[in-house]
C-alpha cells in the first residue's frame, strides 16, 4: 500500500512545526483514538520518536497520558546494519516488512519507522505493506518547503547521505542539497556510531557534533537536515545549532500523533 504521495501532500497543507509551538486543533476528549506502529531500527532513536509521539499528543490535547496505543518493534540492530551496509535493498524490505506485519498483526492503523537509511527502500515497503507506511523523506522535504529552505545540508550515516537519500528529493523540490567532505562525513559516520547508536555520549560529543554544523555554514548552507534520528539526541533543538534544521526523529512523532489522533489523515 502505498502511502508516500499522500503523506507528501498531508505535511504540504497540514504542516507539523518542529521548532516553534503553535496553536492546534485538539481531538475531542471522547474521540476514538487511533493505533500506532513504530517499526524501530536503532534503539535510541526509536526511543526518542515514541516519547515524542507522547508528548505531541499531550501537547495536543491539553492534558498528560492522552495518547493512542502505540505498538513498537525492534528486530536486531546487527540484522539492519549489515542489510543497509550491503546496499542490500531487497533484503531490507523484507525485514522491515516483517515488523510492520507484526504491527498490522498487533491492530496498528499505520506504521512509521524512525530511521531514515532504511528508507532508501521506502517504496518498495509502502507497496507490499498491508498497512500505510510513512515516509520520513517525503515529511521532512515538505517541513523544508515549508520553512523556506534553499541550500540544505544533509547530516547522516555514510549510507544515508553518500547514496543520496535526500538529494533527488530535495532537488525535485527546488533545493540544493550540500553534504560534508569525505573525510568530516566518515568523522560524523564514526561519532554517530561510537558515541550514540552503540556507546554513551562523551564530554565532547556535543562540541564535535556542533563544529560538524559549522562545515555546513561555511558551505553556505541555510539550515540542514538531521538525516539520522540519532543526531536529535545530541542535538535536541535549534537553540544549540549553529543552523535551522529539520529534527527528522521528532517531526515524524509529529506527524503519527496527529494521525494518531485523528487530526489529519
């Protein structure tokens, strides 16, 4: 089932802010909420999206606990990896097809899945899920039209931006996308790794994740995208960059707790 062009569409006309509040329509108290699913690839970034999912709806509803069954899954890390590593996309599909049928399976409505490599096989899962996936590529280029964006830097795993996940996106869309030189992206690949997806943060790793934004800046960029869902857990919002950004991880908690809760489709 394929669920891209009208996910595109929905974050075009009914955008989800990732840096500002604002002012939203709540559902009413009695209304039936809805069933998430989050198929999750690394665990601290689909940790982050759930306890956003969580906090958008409490945001949204005014009150705290307000939020609809959400159902995740998490196969093993290693499996993911050596799949993405392998540019193995066909392999990938099929593992991530096994958790979105766990969370049809489970009663979820639709599915997310907070990792963007991943969706580097995003058609193919839409197509054969027997539930609506989202596409996080196709939220986080609308949220760039949205705002503005023109010159975008990428930040991500080596798979995600050396392969280009964003690039015919963002330039189908009117913007330019700029990425690090080889040698700083494999620093970021290795940070990424090392320091949040496998180990602990260190006393640095802020300050390094920061200098990486820095490059973007001199490249002449105007904002970038947080192309991992890890690199929101470094750097948490805005006021700690040195650019505008979009948050990949809590812009697709986003956009599932409105659907979640039945506020846009």
């Amino acid at each position: 089932m394929n669920d891209g062009d009208s996910q595109l569409a929905s974050a075009r006309t009914t955008p989800v802010p990732t840096d500002v509040s604002v002012s939203t329509p709540s559902a009413p108290a009695d209304a039936t909420l809805g069933h998430i699913g989050v198929a999750g690839v690394t665990i601290p970034g689909t940790l982050l999206c759930v306890q956003e999912i969580v906090a958008e709806c409490a945001r949204l509803q005014g009150r705290p606990g307000a939020h609809p069954r959400i159902t995740m899954t998490n196969p093993e890390h290693e499996r993911n990896e050596a799949l993405m590593l392998a540019h193995d996309w066909d392999g990938l599909t099929a593992l991530m097809l096994e958790s979105v049928d766990v969370l049809a399976r489970a009663g979820a409505d639709f599915a997310v899945i907070p990792s963007n490599a991943p969706h580097f096989a995003i058609d193919r899962i839409q197509q054969a899920a027997t539930i609506p996936v989202v596409s996080i590529v196709a939220v986080t280029v609308a949220e760039c039209v949205r705002r503005g964006f023109r010159t975008v830097g990428v930040l991500g795993v080596n798979t995600t931006v050396e392969d280009g996940l964003y690039d015919a996106p963002l330039r189908a869309a009117g913007m330019v996308p700029v990425r690090l030189s080889t040698e700083r992206q494999h620093e970021l690949d290795k940070l990424l790794h090392d320091e949040v997806i496998n180990g602990p943060q260190t006393p640095t790793t802020h300050e390094h994740m920061v200098n990486l934004i820095g490059d973007l800046v001199d490249a002449g960029c105007d904002s970038f995208i947080a192309g991992c869902t890890e690199i929101s857990v470094v750097i948490t919002s805005e006021d700690e960059s040195p650019l505008p950004f979009v948050d990949t991880t809590r812009l697709l908690a986003h956009v599932a707790a409105r659907r979640g809760l039945g506020l846009e489709g």
